[in-house]
C-alpha cells in the first residue's frame, strides 16, 4: 500500500514523504479513500496509530481540489486540550508547507484555544482562514466577538470524538453543531468509544463508514505492562528506587489529582530528580514550556493529571507510570497510548495499592487482559485492605465510591430527563 494508491495527490504525497511518512498506517489506508469518497467516518485506531494525518491529507486535499472557491472557513477540527489544538495544527501546517505548488495560495490555519489571551487569535483570523483547529469553548468565544463565521464549514473532524461528546464538552459541542451547517462531512476519531458515547456518534453520522482496527495486532502498539503491588505510603519511594535502577531515560508518571501532581513533584525534585508538575491549574505558558520542554528532553519527570493523557505524542517516551490509577478503564487505554507511539517500544507501569487491587482487575477485565502481580523485594505491601472495600466485593472498587464531577453531571442530567 503506498500513499499514491491512496488516491492522494503528488503534492501530498510529497508533503507526507517531507514528514518521514514513507507508507500509510493501517488507520491512514483505512479512512484516507473513505475521506476522499466524501464519507463521513467512525473511526477507532489506537492511540499513535497516525489518526492525525489519516484526516490531515485528505483534509487538504479537498482544499487543494476546491482551491478556487472564495476564501471562507471550510474545515473545522475540534480537540479536548489546548496541548492537543497546538500539535494537530502543527501537522496540519507543516503538510500545508508541501503543497506550495498545488495551490493558488497557502491555506491558512487557524489555532485557538483558552487560557491565553483571545486578541492575538482575532487578529490572527483577521481575513478568514481555511482551516480552523480548536478547543470548543475558545471557538465559542471567538464565534460570539465576530471573530469567525461557522456557516460555511463543509467538514466537521472531532479528535477525541469520545471525550468531546461526553458529558463534560456536551453543552459546549450542541451550541458549535448549532453553528454549522447541517450538510457537511463529519469525521469521528477516537481510540475508544464508549456504548454510550457510540450512540451520540450514531445520531450525529451520516451513514458513515466505520474503520476499527483498534484490535488488529499490526497496530496495536508494542507497550509492555507491568503492576507493581506496594503499599500506597511508599509509591515515590518505590518510584526513586525505578527510576535509579531501571535507567528510564524519560517518564510520564500520571497521579489522580493537580495537587499530587505538585506534590510528587516537589518531593522528586527535593530528591534530585529532573522532575515537574503539569497539570490544568498551570498557566498555559507554563503548560506549552512544560510539554516543549519534556519533548526537548529538559526534564526526566513529569508528574501529570489525566490532562495528558489525550492524544499527546512524545516521541521515544519509553515509560508510563500509573502513580495512582485513573478512575476509568478508558483512560487507561489513553493513558498507556502515550508510550510506545509510532513502532516504538513502550512500558506502562501500574503501582497497584492494596485498596486499589479490585479497581485495577476491573481495568483489567475491561480490556481483557491480565498483568501479571509484581512485588520488590523491600517493597511487599503490609496494608490490608480497608474494611468498606473488603466487605463490598465487586463493587469496581475506586470508581464509584467518591463520584466525579463527570457522574454527578450524569446524575443531575438523568435527574433532569435528559437522554
Ligand atoms: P498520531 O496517532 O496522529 O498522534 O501519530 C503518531 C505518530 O506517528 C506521530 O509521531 C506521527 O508523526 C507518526 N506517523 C503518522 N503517520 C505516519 C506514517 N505514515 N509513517 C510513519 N510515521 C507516521
């Protein structure tokens, strides 16, 4: 299979090969013709399948093939993070740099997202853009300045599609779907989707073609899992010892909460160790150089909220830790996503309390597979389980015992008759 065959042309063709993208993933010959087609797509690839430039060329494509209509807002691709706007935009320009010579003019792509000031972004989309990549909300704010117009949008991605139909992003997706036109093509990206989120996806597709090749063995990137059992009082302990003895050259070590992310941090640095927060409560100055910085190899550690653990691609990072364990099944897929990215190898550690042995088996089931119980030597747990766990065999164990933010918004809509 070779991008040509594709159906893509020259330009981008050349533009992928100028990127070191030499023949499509099984994601980008799946839903790169179906694109071309004019199809709207369900598509479910694993994490650091190339799903980015899978929508990307052919994105520019139907702008290179349509490049003498009057320049309007023809394609929007929505994200979950402002760390992810900025990459997906990033791919999307340096393809954009290849086809110089297809087009009358460069396409010009847009950026937003909040937490930064919004005037640079007016500006910025002072006489329109073609392509615009944004944060929902941010996309809002710019709509209601006047800044852009949506009813011109012919193609609709959702990066995430899963996290951005959810609940959280839920009111701020109805008021963008409100603003665009109701005939357009809709691209649906996701490593995971939901039962219920499927549903959502279903009334918003045209009968779109679906591309799953999440399981397919090819793909699925080569990420070793570990769990490590140890006694919940110990685990920066256990993570120095790791860290000196294993020769992780660079970690991810994802906690449950902004505040444990600082605090594991700090105890890390206290110790010697290149280690540094980053989390949603950071400013997003401090957010861009944290991550650009990681990238760069300028830090050993980063101690993260689940804030990362979407779509973020660092190249060669070797380990993921699971500090504490995420509250859903699903983020574990992204979480351990974030290693192992484009044919690496990636290891993904879990420290496995004893109050949080019957939540790790439900992850576990979730995914059908089973990670072997580790103990190190001088680290074998001594707490027992706490009584409320003990006597509630099968309860999922974490999850559900404290509700989220996310369930009391599905309690209050539930409440409210809302589907
Ligand atoms: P994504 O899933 O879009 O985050 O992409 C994961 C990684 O794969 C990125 O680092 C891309 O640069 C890389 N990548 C995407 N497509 C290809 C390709 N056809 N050949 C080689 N690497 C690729």
């Amino acid at each position: 299979m070779s991008f040509p065959s594709l159906g893509l042309s020259p330009s981008l063709v050349q533009a992928a090969t100028g990127l070191g993208f030499a023949t499509p993933t099984p994601i980008q010959a799946a839903a790169i013709p179906a694109i071309l087609r004019g199809a709207d797509l369900l598509a479910t690839a694993q994490t650091g399948s190339g799903k980015t430039a899978a929508f990307a060329l052919p994105l520019l494509q139907q702008l290179q093939e349509d490049h003498h209509a009057p320049k309007s807002l023809r394609a929007l691709v929505l994200v979950p993070t402002r760390e992810l706007a900025a990459q997906v935009g990033e791919v999307l320009r340096g393809l954009a740099k290849g086809l110089e010579q297809g087009l009358a003019r460069q396409p010009k792509i847009a950026i937003v997202f909040g937490g930064v000031s919004i005037n640079p972004q007016m500006m910025a989309l002072r006489g329109g853009a073609d392509v615009v990549v944004a944060t929902p909300g941010r996309l809002l704010d710019l709509v209601e300045h006047n800044a852009l117009r949506l009813s011109s949008v012919g193609l609709l991605v959702l990066d995430e599609a899963d996290r951005l139909l959810d609940l959280g992003f839920a009111e701020e997706l109805q008021r963008v779907l409100a603003l665009l036109p109701a005939r357009r093509q809709n691209l649906f990206f996701s490593a995971t989707f939901p039962a219920e989120v499927q549903a959502l996806a279903d009334g918003l597709l045209r009968s779109p073609e679906r591309v799953d090749i999440a399981d397919a063995p090819a793909t699925t990137p080569d990420i070793t899992q570990r769990a490590i059992q140890v006694d919940e009082r110990r685990r920066t302990e256990l993570l120095r010892k790791l860290l000196a003895d294993e020769g992780w050259s660079r970690v991810l070590v994802f906690v449950a909460s902004k505040y444990a992310a600082e605090h594991v941090a700090w105890k890390l640095h206290k110790q010697g160790v290149f280690a540094t927060p980053f989390h949603g409560g950071l400013s997003q100055g401090a957010r861009t150089k944290v991550l650009a910085d990681f990238k760069e190899g300028g830090w050993d550690v980063v101690v993260t909220t689940d804030l990362a653990a979407r779509g973020i691609d660092i190249a060669q990072l070797p380990v993921v830790v699971n500090y504490d364990l995420p509250r859903s099944p699903v983020d574990y897929v992204h979480r351990i996503g974030r290693t192992g990215r484009a044919g690496e190898a990636g290891l993904a550690v879990s420290f496995v309390t004893p109050a949080a042995e019957a939540h790790f088996q439900l992850i576990e089931k979730r995914q059908g597979a089973s990670v072997a119980r580790e103990q190190l030597a001088g680290f074998e747990p001594q707490d027992s389980v706490p009584a409320d766990l003990a006597t509630a065999p099968g309860t999922g164990g974490i999850k559900g015992k404290r509700p989220s933010k996310k369930d009391k918004l599905r309690a209050a809509a539930t409440a409210a008759g809302v589907k």
